[in-house]
C-alpha cells in the first residue's frame, strides 16, 4: 500500500488527505500539539498519526517538491489544482492515480509558489479593490448610482462582486498574512509591494469588522450587505 504523509490537518489538509485515502492509500499525520479539532479532523479523514515524520525526514536529504494549492478543499467531484516544480517534481506525477489534480510544471523550487500567490494576488486583490471601491461610494451616497452603473455596463463584475466579497468575510483574518506573503514576493517591485501590504491592512479592516469590533451603522460589512443588496 502506498503511505502518504501529511503534515497539517487543516480543512485543507484534512480535505485532501480523506480523498487520498478515498483513493486507496495510507494516509498518516502528525498530531502532537494540535488542537483536538484538527485530531477529529484527521480521525473522520481516516488519517493515523505519524509522530516521527519530522524527525525521519530532516535528515535524510530526501527530494524537495515546491507545491502550491488554488481552490478549496476536495470534495466529491472535485479536487483543488496543486501546482509542483523543482528538478525531482516529476517524480510526484503518481499522485494523479489518488485522485489528486496534481499539475507539475516547468521550473525550479518557487514556480509552484508563484503560481499560487500570482493567482491568489489576482483573485482577492480585485475582491478587495472592489469591496474599496463600494465602501467609498456608500461614503459619499452614489452607491445606488455605482451599482446601476455596474449592473448595466459589467454585469458579469457586478456577479463577481456579489459572489466574491461575502466570501471573503469569514477569510478576511487569513488572508491579512496571505497578502502580506504576495507583498514579500513582489519585493522588488516596490509599488507593486506596497499595494499589496495595504490589501493586507484592507483584508485586516474587514477581519474586525466581521468579528464586531467595528460597532454601528458604519460597520464595514454591513455597509458592503447594504450596498450589495444582502440586507
């Protein structure tokens, strides 16, 4: 039987370890100092603990694969793209036959990380312009207009918008990190750094505005349901 290991138990994790072991292989983890949760998380995914995985890995001098994952956690009928490069990532091919979208690429250790944060960049950085963009029309009272604007000339931007920034409310405190990696990968850019460390202090505003810490009418996330029509 082949033996899969997986570090983190997340709902990513977890995700894709339940559709590895779906598929037929072992699935091991480790769960020292993890939080019950995640140890439920591993049991329900039919995931065992392997404590010394850290300990057996470090010094061997193994391959490195660089993998980045886009999409949400595996479920039936679907599976997230995990991008890997790096000069042995070809070897990793095999996790296809485990029900795995495992997409190898050109390139060294980093593509795959790149790919991830170029898309995540796109992604949650147009969700948070335009969550921008209608906080300061409801600021200044053209809301209405904005959205009759949108819905006439960018119907299908408007659906996005409506689609992409609830989505967003209950992510907001993980992706303050996220964006701030994407602002240490552009470092050489520096506009492009600096716009998105300020994404990462947007993702931040909202993050305390879904956890209430923002009372009032001027609440963030209410103002964007208003706006949006939710309410």
């Amino acid at each position: 039987m082949t033996v899969i290991g997986i570090i983190a138990q997340g709902t990513m994790g977890a995700g894709v370890g339940r559709r590895l072991r779906e598929s037929g292989a072992e699935v091991r983890t480790l769960l020292a100092g993890r939080s019950p949760a995640s140890a439920e998380r591993a049991r329900a995914a039919g995931m065992t603990a392997a404590v010394r995985i850290g300990e057996v890995i470090a010094p061997t001098g193994a391959d490195f694969v660089d993998a980045g994952i886009i999409g949400g956690p595996p479920r039936p009928g679907y599976s997230p793209a995990i991008y890997a490069s790096g000069p042995t990532a070809g070897q990793t091919a095999v996790l296809r036959d485990w029900g795995i979208d495992w997409r190898v690429i050109e390139g060294p250790i980093g593509a795959a990380s790149a790919v991830k944060m170029s898309y995540a960049g796109i992604t949650k950085g147009t969700t948070a312009i335009a969550a921008a963009m209608l906080l300061g029309a409801a600021r200044f009272g053209c809301a209405e207009a904005l959205i009759a604007e949108l819905s006439s000339s960018q119907p299908q931007m408007l659906a996005r918008m409506r689609n992409g920034i609830p989505g967003a409310y209950d992510k907001a405190y993980r992706w303050v990190a996220e964006m701030e990696e994407i602002s240490d990968f552009l470092e050489a850019n520096p506009p492009s750094r600096d716009m998105y460390a300020a994404i990462a202090r947007l993702y931040d505003y909202l993050a305390a505005a879904h956890a209430e810490t923002q009372p009032g009418p001027d609440n963030a996330i209410r103002t964007l349901d208003r706006v949006l029509g939710r309410g």
